[in-house]
C-alpha cells in the first residue's frame, strides 16, 4: 500500500512496528522478530501499526477496519 500513497517512496528509508515489535527496517525485514509478539498484537481489537517513511518529521494517523468477506456480506445484505 506504501507504493500506492502518491509520494516519493524510498524503500531503503521505510520501517514499520506492530505495536512494539519492529518488523522491517530499511526496507527489509528485521532478523530476530519475535513473531510471537506480532501474532499477539494482531490478535488485539486495535492494532496500531506504525510506519515510518523516513521522509521527514510530518506526522498522520488513520483509523481502519477489517473488511473481512463475512463483514462485507453482512453490510451489503448479501449474507
């Protein structure tokens, strides 16, 4: 989804936690992540999930859903 945010991605500046764990760094994925600690927090009703683009100092924050097939269905009434 990065690629797809209209700006000047540098993938080796890109870096990303699920809560506290950090699963990439410089692009790439991190040696050592504790995928229990990952599972964990995918587990939770609310994840936070960070990212860091490594663009500058701006800031956003986005509150999503989980569009799973069954919520889809249930919400266009074709369950």
């Amino acid at each position: 989804a990065l690629g797809a945010a209209g700006i000047a991605l540098q993938e080796d500046r890109v870096a990303v936690w699920y809560g506290e764990e950090q699963v990439a760094a410089g692009g790439r994925l991190r040696e050592g992540v504790r995928w229990d600690r990952v599972k964990a927090e995918l587990a939770k009703p609310e994840v936070l999930v960070t990212v860091d683009v490594g663009l500058g100092s701006g800031q956003e924050h986005v509150w999503t859903c989980d569009l799973t097939t069954d919520y889809v269905k249930i919400n266009t009434g074709t369950s």
